[in-house]
C-alpha cells in the first residue's frame, strides 16, 4: 500500500456544514455537480441509519465513498437505487430535485446500482436480464429477440467485452455479472452508476477489466459512485473521495490531496494500524502434512506442510484453486488422489467429522451462508462445533453452553446486543468473529481461515488479524486463504501461490512481496514456479 | 414463433446444434417416453391403438392439460395453486346447476360463468397471497377446503343430472372434428396460445424473472405482487375452464368432481420439465406430462395391471424427473468446472 507520507490529510471538513468541505479545482467542478445528496437523514425505528448523507457527483468522475460497516454508505445507496425514501434532506439530479419512488424511479432518473452480488436472473439470458420488463417490441407487443440481443451485443462492444447474448445467467462469473450489470445500466442510459463493493470478489485481472470499463464510462461522461473498503482499489480508479462515519459525512476531497493513512483515520476517527503484521516466531512442530493431493479439473498434485504457530498463506487469482483445495482437505469436497495428514494421522478422504475430530477448524469464505446459522442466538452458533463437550447423552448442557458463549465472546472482543439474540442482528465483522469464536472453543490445532476479513471494516479487520496472531502464537497452526495481497504479506510466516490449480510457488516471508506473488500467480516468471516445487 | 438467434461466431455444426437442443428439451424426451408407453402397451395389446381407443386416451389427457396451463403459470413465479381440484369441482357445479335452472342457456355462457367462477376463486388465492404476504402453499392449501366446502354446501347432496344438461353442451365431451376430440382441440389450442404468450410478452416473461429470483425482480422494478395476483387470478379462470370441459365429459357432478386433481396436476407440471422452484419450464412441456401421466394411467388399463400401480408409477416417474434435473445439473456444473480450469491453465 503506498503512503504518502506528509501530505496534507483532508481531516477537517466539520460534520454537517452547508460547505461540504469540498476542495478541489479539477476541470470537472467547474460545470457545477450532476448529483447532490444534501444532508439525507434516514431512520428505521430508533435507529438513525443516516444523520448526514451528502455527497456530490459530477460528470466525468469516479468517486469513492468510503467508511467502516454501518457508516450509512448502504443506506445511502438504497436511497440512490430509490429502496428507502429519506426522512429529509434533499437529493438534486442536474440542478432540480429528486423523489425517488422505487427501483423503477431511480432507474429512469439515470441512477443505477451495481451491487457486490449482482443480483441476475439465473433463468433468464444475458440478453433478456438486461431488458427484462422493457424488451424491444415489435407490431402487437411481442418482443422482438433478435432485435434485443443485437442491441446487448453493441453496448457489450462499447464496453469492449465479450460475451455471449444468449446463454443463461446461471453459471456466469461474478465479474461477467457485474459487467451484465454494468451493460444493463448503460442500456437505461443511466449517466450515474453506483457500484457498491464491485472488486471485493474479483481476481486482480477481472479489477483491472472493471477499471477499463470505469473509464470508458467516464469517458463517455458518466459520473461512477465508487464503493468500497479496499482503498488501494479506490486510489487507482477515483478522482475524488467521501468518507463517511457513524451515517455522517466526514469529508470530501481530490485524491490527490489525500493519503491512505489520512482516509483511515477520517473512517475511524482514530489512529490505528491498518494491517496486524504478526509477530515471527520459531515454528514447531509439523501439524498438517499435504500430498499430492488432487482434484480432477480443479487441481493437481497440491504437497506442502503446516506448522504449529505457522501462519501459511495461500494466494493466487480468483478460479487458481485456493478455496477448493482448503475444501477438500477439511473434507467438504472429495479428492481423486493423494493423502492429508493431521499430526502424523492419515484423515479419511470427504469427512468434515473425521477432520474436526483430527482437531482441524474450518471457517469459511461465505459466513453468511457457510458459518453460521443466521436465525440462531449468537451463544448457539458458538458453542455449535463444541456440542460433543458440552453434552451428557443427548442432552446438551444449557449453563455450559452459554459459559462457554460468554467466554468466547469475551475473550474476541465480541460486540452484541445480547447473547440469545439472532446471530444476523450482528454486523458483518462481528460475525466473523463469531465464526471464529465458534472454532476456537474447540481448540484447534490446525485452523483454515478462507477470505477472512472480506467486507469488514478496517477497525475490525486489524482485531481479526491480532486474533489470527495470538492463535498462532499459542501453537495453533493456521492456513489462511486471501485476495487481498497487504493481509497476506502482513500475516504469512510463508506464501503458497497457486496457479491453474497447481502450486507455482512457496515464498518464506521475507522473500515474499507483491511483485513476486503477482509474477508466479500470473505465470510471468517461470522460474519462480520452478524454484517453489 | 420468434427464437433467439444464438450468436454466430460461437454456433456449433447445425447438427450438433439440434442434437444439444433435442437432448436438452424436456418437450422432446416425454413425447419420446409416451410413444414408448404407447408402443409397449400396444405391443401388448393391439386394441390400444384403436381410433376409439387413442381418442379416449386424448379425451381423458385434456382436462389435466388444461389445469397443467394455469399451474404452470403460477409454479414459474415460484408459487403453487393447490385449489384447483376444488375450483374445478365447484365450477362444473355451478354449470350444471345453472343447465338445470335455465335448459335454454347458451352453452358459450355456461363456460363464461364456469370461468367467472373460477377467476373469483383465483382473485381471493391472489389476494391473500399477495396483500396478507402468506405463502401460496398454505393459502391455497386452505382454499382448496374452504371451496370444497363451498360446493358440498350448494351441492347439499343433490347430483346433476345428464338429462338436465344440454346435448350441444356434452357434445363437446365426445364429438370429434377430423376424429379428433373436441376436448382435445381445446386443450391443445389454450396450450399453444398460452405456450405463445409465455415467450413472447414482457409481462409474462417477468413471471420467469419473478420465480428465478423474486427479491432482484423488486430492484429491476417488476410489478411483482401485481403479476402473482394476476397469475392466481388466470390459474383459477383456467380452472374454471377444466370444470366446463369436465362436466361436458362426464355429464354429471356431485361434490367430489377433481378431488385429489391439485396433486396430479402439480406432478404432471413437474415431470414436464417446470422448475419446481420457479423460474424455468413451458406450458408445452407441462402438458406433455399431463399426457405422459394419463397415458401410463391408460395403459395398466389396458394391460389388466392392478391400479394401485397408477399412483406409484405416478410417483416414481415424479422422483425419476426430479433426479433427472439434478444429475443433469450437477453434471452441467462439473463441466462448467473443468472448462474454468482448462481456460485458466
């Protein structure tokens, strides 16, 4: 991540001023914004989900909003995509103003929104997704296909994309998603595009493809809201940056007057350090032995090792294998060849119980939907991997249950309403927390982590890392799966990349940097991947 | 009938092309299962290819085809209409009752009030499905009785009678055109009509787009609880519909008329290919399976095998659809898979 230490901040800019701290004298200002939000408010019940959004948008721009989970930054979206209506405030498209009732409103006022889960028709074509409810008609209504995919085949040329019109959505990548998305939004002649946490799935060749495709919009004079917490992504896409806290602008400012650092500290209102670098310390003794391990069309002849308080990365680009090989070696997925062990113990191929009884803890990519079980109390999801040790027969012993709940929410900082309630009343960072606290509880000696700080915010990222650390440091051998190159660099005691399914290269820390994950899990530099078997 | 051009650059030899759309078309493989039946049980006994015989078989296909076409509809906006069996039943009630009433009756107006009928049904299964926001399963689980009870009340014992019915009225139940049934020509032209429609107009693509995924059919801005309404509100007309036709077939009606229909019809759908969680499926497919089911029904007839296999054959094949699907999607996702990890090597 680049610092660019001594640079002014942009920290002032007060809360709630007419102003709107807005500097910046860049060609693009000079015509006046195309979109304001002025001091939007929005509650639910007593909740004020958004005290002061505003926000100015001009043509031409992309423009990050940035801030902590619960900043209002999806409140304010919702408003945008016309899904709440504001309590007050006012929201000013080219100089008059807006009510947004309904998706449909804001869709034909120009504004679309392009989700982290692009939420597509499985069913329905690419084509048809992106006019479903307005397909081109000819004489009586009927709609007219070959017309509409022709029309979805020029605005994918504009976008330089190709793809084919006419297969179904279902098994469409997130990025081809996005960019259905994107096509769809361009199809509304939409001249606002809100993008909310658009790269936090993609692999780093897909984040480039968006980009293009960012800045043909722009070039064509669209003006892009630009969300997302991965400020390294915001600082190579977005000429100008709004940060929110606690549902409040804080400040706006051109990029260039900003720094990474001085961002965070307008997200969190406080110092901290973004990345945890863990604390080196002499491995022990071997926990987790791979060998050869594949899976045909998925991957091949994956060997490598895992030591107690060792922290081992892997890395690579989206589809290189990285989940799907954590996957078959907890067992969730099967494995044509090869043998995992578990401190000396061979563990029978596709069984999660045998693994967990190995002393292995799995804490999955998709916390939503993998980790816990939403509709549950909090202490329930917690003490759900240890119920073997809690119970006497069948019977699960209630008190102990909710000790060791208390416990370990303690222990990892866990922020909540009460323990009985639903574990979906957590935010997203809490949650992870909760899934970890659920595997911790059964005192693992070998812990896969897959993508674990995806969408949260930076405070509580940096506590998952000094979580991760203390684990290792207590002898637990952890495997940890991220997209994120900072984490991965900051965390590993070593770096597997993979590549295609197979391992490309092995990086001890200090050898590892950016440039040389970036090389072997792009297949730039061969010998690296020869120099990693 | 306009079909996607697929995209040129990517089309495979014409051939392939017709053997992947064969293949794939659920249409196509029932129709080959009921040749198949067809063959076997004829094989076993010739007189099932009897004119009499075939006609009877179209004859007793067609008020399940015709159900299946309003089912379908709903079960693509990933709901399902359980009160058709008793809308069907109280339809051809009120037919009869007002044949008896009115002997004079033109027979059109017969089927406008078994049609009125029906559409009132489905206008309360929609609304409460819609404006109370309670699931269909258990709306229409609760209508199906609550109608049932309807028509016990009005019925109060009292069958109709085949005298008291018009004869250009029961025509319809055996008269052929080109020795085709009329009951057959009916159902065949609703399905192609509605088949038509189910492909080529916005509102009846946004039921797709309703069951594929109703929460994104919100934010693209589809009248979503508009459409459901209306989809209840053509299930129960279609339903309607079937209770004309039923009683022109069997030229009498007592309370229990399409009892147990609700879920042979909801079999019939699925086996003809409709995702039973909405999104996917045709109308076409649906009745081809309405055919498929009473076809095998006929046949055990007419190989003298007990009845009680009608019901476990009804089942199985249900199971064996259901399988069908998942295997071929799992299989479809294992491709997919290998494909990526070609592409990426």
């Amino acid at each position: 991540m680049e610092l660019g230490a001594g640079l002014p901040t942009g920290a002032g800019g007060g809360e709630g001023k007419s102003d709107n701290g807005i500097a910046g004298d860049d060609a693009v200002l000079a015509s006046g914004p195309m979109l304001v939000l002025d001091h939007v408010t929005k509650s639910f019940g007593a909740v004020h989900a958004l005290s002061d959004g505003s926000i100015r948008l001009y043509a031409g721009e992309a423009h990050g909003l940035v801030g902590e989970n619960g900043a209002g930054k999806s409140t304010l979206v919702k408003i945008l995509a016309g899904v709440h209506q504001p309590d007050s405030g006012l929201v000013i498209l080219d100089g008059k103003e807006l009510s947004l009732h309904g998706p449909a409103g804001a869709a034909a006022a120009g504004i679309a929104v392009i989700y982290q889960e692009p939420t597509l028709f499985p069913d329905l074509s690419v084509a048809e997704n992106i006019f479903i409810g307005r397909q081109p008609v000819r004489s009586w209504k009927r709609i007219n296909w070959t017309g509409m995919n022709e029309v979805v085949r020029g605005v994918l040329d504009r976008l330089g994309v190709h793809m084919n019109v006419t297969t179904l959505a279902r098994g469409l990548s997130v990025a081809d998603q996005q960019i259905v998305e994107i096509a769809k939004a361009l199809s509304f002649n939409a001249r606002v595009i809100v993008m909310d946490e658009p790269t936090a799935a993609l692999s780093n060749a897909e984040v480039e493809r968006l980009f293009e495709v960012i800045a043909t919009l722009r070039a064509q004079g669209a003006a892009v809201l630009f969300i997302s917490h991965r400020l390294a992504d915001v600082f190579s896409t977005c000429q100008r940056v709004t940060v929110m806290r606690d549902g409040r602008f804080v400040m706006s400012d051109t990029i260039g007057n900003l720094t990474v650092e001085g961002i965070i500290r307008a997200m969190i209102g406080r110092d901290v350090s973004s990345l945890f670098p863990k604390t080196v310390d002499d491995p022990g003794a071997e926990v987790l032995r791979v060998e050869h391990l594949t899976r045909e069309g998925v991957f091949t002849d994956i060997s490598f090792h895992v030591r107690a308080g060792e922290i081992v990365a892997l890395a690579g680009l989206m589809g290189a294998g990285r989940s799907e090989v954590a996957r078959a070696i907890f067992g969730i997925d099967g494995r044509d060849a090869g043998r995992v062990v578990i401190n000396g113990a061979t563990i029978p191929a596709g069984s999660p119980t045998a693994s967990m009884a190995a002393g292995m803890g799995f804490v999955p990519e998709d916390r939503r939907q993998q980790g816990l079980v939403m509709d549950l109390a909090i202490d329930h999801n917690i003490a759900l991997a240890s119920l073997g040790r809690l119970s006497r027969g069948a019977i699960i012993h209630r008190s102990a249950e909710t000790a060791l709940a208390a416990d370990w929410s303690t222990r990892l900082r866990l922020k909540y309403g009460r323990l009985k309630d639903p574990a979906n009343t957590l935010s997203g960072g809490n949650q992870q927390k909760a899934v970890l606290a659920k595997w911790l509880a059964r005192r693992p000696s070998l812990l896969i982590v897959d993508e674990p700080t995806r969408g949260i915010d930076v405070g509580t990222k940096a506590e998952v890392h000094r979580l991760l650390d203390e684990i290792a440091h207590q002898g637990v051998a952890v495997l940890m799966i991220s997209s994120e190159l900072p984490e991965v660099l900051g965390m590993a005691d070593r770096v597997l990349v993979l590549r295609g399914g197979r391992i490309a290269a092995d990086f001890p820390r200090h050898e590892a940097d950016e440039a040389s994950i970036m090389r072997a899990a792009t297949g730039q530099l061969r010998q690296n991947a020869a120099a990693g078997q | 009938m306009m079909v996607p051009i697929t995209d040129r650059a990517t089309q495979p030899a014409p051939w392939r092309r017709l053997a992947t759309v064969l293949f794939r078309a659920r249409e196509v493989s029932i129709l080959l299962v009921v040749l198949a039946v067809f063959g076997l049980t004829t094989a076993y006994n010739t007189s099932f290819a009897d004119l009499l015989s075939v006609q009877q078989l179209l004859v007793g296909a067609s008020v399940m085809m015709i159900l299946a076409v309003g089912e379908t509809m709903v079960i693509i906006t990933r709901n399902v209409d359980l009160s058709v069996g008793s809308v069907l039943g109280l339809s051809a009630y009120v037919i009869g009752d007002l044949f008896a009433h009115f002997p004079n009756l033109p027979v059109i107006l017969g089927f406008l009030a078994g049609v009125g009928v029906g559409l009132l049904c489905g206008v309360v299964n929609g609304a409460i499905v819609v404006l109370a926001r309670v699931p269909s399963l258990v709306v229409t689980l609760g209508t199906l009785y609550v109608i049932r009870g309807v028509d016990a009340i009005f019925v109060n014992g009292v069958q109709i009678n085949p005298s008291s019915i018009p004869d250009s009225f029961l025509g319809i139940g055996y008269e052929t055109v080109l020795d085709v049934p009329w009951m057959f020509v009916i159902a065949s032209v609703l399905v192609v009509i509605v088949g038509y429609i189910m492909r080529t107009f916005r509102p009846a693509r946004d039921l797709y787009a309703i069951g594929s995924d109703p929460q994104a059919a919100l934010l693209a801005g589809v009248p979503v609880r508009r459409r459901v309404f209306f989809t209840f509100v053509v299930s129960g007309a279609i339903a309607g519909l079937a209770g004309g036709l039923w009683l022109a077939n069997f030229a009498t009606v007592s309370s229990v008329a399409g009892l147990g229909y609700e879920l042979l019809v909801v079999a019939a759908v699925v086996v003809g290919g409709v995702a039973i969680f909405g999104g996917s499926g045709t109308v076409v497919g649906a009745a081809l399976g309405a055919i498929l089911l009473n076809t095998i029904n006929q046949a055990l007839v007419a190989t003298r095998i007990s009845a009680f296999w009608d019901e476990a054959l009804a089942g199985a094949l249900l199971i064996t659809a259901i399988a069908f699907d998942r295997y071929v999607f799992l299989r479809r996702e294992r491709a997919l898979r290998v494909r990526l990890a070609h592409g990426l090597s």
